[in-house]
C-alpha cells in the first residue's frame, strides 16, 4: 500500500465532491495541519546579519542621505 499526499481546497465544490467520493470508497482520508513555526524577531534579525542584509551608516543623517530623506 502506498501512502499520497493531497492538497485539497475544501472550500471549493470541487474539494468538497473529491472528498466525499473518497470517503464513499472508504478510503482513509488524514487531514494534516498546515502550522508553521515562524522565527522570532532575534532570530529573524540574526538571520538578516548573517545573509547581509543591513547596513551600517555613521549617522541618523547618512541613512536619510543614503534612503533619499
């Protein structure tokens, strides 16, 4: 027996029809919940230092100059 995994928009008449004909040839139907884990704020910054994607200025008045203030 093979395992397969769907995704199935259970909004849709289409999704809802899939499902019950599933369910009708009593096949077993898991639904999975879609969680993601996001990265707190730290961690989200620490990965912006470690990617490059901050930059230093001397100054309140270099970064206006810089981004155009």
């Amino acid at each position: 027996m093979a395992t397969y995994s769907l995704k199935i928009n259970e909004r849709s008449t289409h999704g809802q029809a899939l499902l019950t004909y599933l369910e009708a040839l009593k096949i077993d139907v898991q639904k999975i919940p879609n969680v993601r884990m996001r990265k707190s704020s730290y961690a989200r910054s620490m990965d912006d230092i470690k990617h490059g994607r901050i930059e230093k200025f001397e100054s309140a008045d270099d970064m206006c100059k810089s981004l155009g203030i």
